[in-house]
C-alpha cells in the first residue's frame, strides 16, 4: 500500500491463516492502469501470497466467473484512484453485490484511497471537482473521510457535509492510518507512521466533534518479510 513501507501490507496478510494468502487485486479507479497492475505483482511476488488481479477494462481479464474468484480469495485489495469510476464500472458489472457475497463469506476487504472509500456509506469525492458527496457499497453504515491531514480542503468539506446533513457520522483517516472492522464495528486502528491518526467524527447540535481514536503503531513489532 505504501512503497518502501510494508507494515500495512504484513498486518493484513498476517489476518489470514492460510500460508501463502489468495490476494486479489481490484485496479478499477485507476482505469486498470497497467504500471497499478505490475507495481501490485512486484511486490506480492516470492512466494508471500498468491496474488491475482480482476480488470473489467481489460478484454483478457474480463468479469466472467468474477463471483467465483472473489469468494476463493483470501483477501480482496482495492487501489485508488476515481471512486465514482470505481462505483460505477462495479455497479455496471454486478461487481458489487460479487464483492457483498465474498465480505459475507469472511473474505477480508482492504484497500487505499478510493479502495477504502468505497466500502462505507457515503464519504466525499474530489479526483476531478470540488468535493462532493458519494453513494458508497454501504458495507460499513458510516462515512469515510480519507487523505484527511494531507489535503487541506478535505477536513472542512467532510465537517460542513457532516453539518448539512450530506453526511452521516463516520471516521476520517490521515495516510498511514488504517481503520480495521469485524463486520460493522471497528475493532482497532494501526498505523504504518507515527504521526498518523484516525479519528471518530460526529455532530453534536451544529458543531462537529472529532474523538482522535487510540491507534498501534505497527513498527514497534517485527513485521512480516513480504520477499521470501
């Protein structure tokens, strides 16, 4: 998730008890993109995990049998990039309620960016535009604030949509801050930085809280060596 920084990467790889987890690759908000695609297999390769990708923008790697493969998986990485493009190419394929089946079988979710937005309820998009709101799979009843103390305008945009009603309640993430949840409730916050932070934000009358959530920094253990 994170070049030269693999802590985040080991952590979910480390929630499979399989040996050498099935890891499943969903470049949709980036279209595909081809350098997405071999930066993925580069650094899953060596023996760590079997790793696979899905591209619906791809004629050879088309949807067929796409539920099949998703619920043989292990875990199910989504890159980021455009959510809206993200959203709508899954809806277009019938990705989305693939994607519900295998989150209901017990196959973990993960994903950056784009591929952590799309599991809520609702949150903000800004890839192309001012930031406006999203309907998101809803897999989680929150909404998701990500990149949220390295873009200057997200922080405000999220509080005044929370302020407006645009938003329900959620959590926002700043880059290094990973929000991990046993179905619908969060279970812990780790972070691959220090500085990271996560926090639970919510109105209260017209002012919005933000409650910066207790959070592992996952260097203080031996990670996972990701090249065998």
């Amino acid at each position: 998730m994170e070049p030269g920084n693999p802590l985040l990467d080991s952590y979910v790889l480390g929630l499979c008890r399989r040996k050498r987890p099935r890891v499943c690759f969903i470049p949709s908000a980036s279209g595909d993109a081809d350098h997405y695609v071999v930066r993925f297999y580069r650094h899953f390769h060596g023996g760590i995990c079997e790793p696979s990708h899905i591209s619906l923008f791809r004629r050879d790697c088309g949807p067929g049998k796409v539920r099949e493969h998703l619920l043989a998986q292990d875990i199910i990485y989504v890159g980021g990039g455009s959510i809206l493009s993200l959203l709508g190419v899954w809806r277009a394929h019938g990705i989305d309620a693939d994607l519900f089946a295998a989150w209901r079988a017990g196959v973990v979710m993960c994903g950056v960016s784009a591929g952590s937005l799309c599991w809520f309820a609702s949150g903000l998009t800004a890839y192309h535009h001012d930031a406006r709101p999203y309907r998101g799979l809803g897999f989680l009843p929150y909404s998701n604030a990500v990149h949220y103390e390295e873009e200057s305008s997200r922080r405000p945009a999220y509080q005044a949509a929370l302020l407006d009603g645009s938003l329900p309640a959620g959590y926002a993430a700043s880059d290094g801050a990973a929000l991990h949840f046993v179905g619908t409730d969060l279970h812990r916050v780790v972070l691959s930085r220090r500085e990271a932070r996560a926090y639970r934000v919510e109105t209260v009358g017209d002012e919005v809280v933000e409650l910066p959530l207790e959070a592992t920094y996952l260097g203080d253990r031996p990670p996972i060596a990701l090249v065998a």
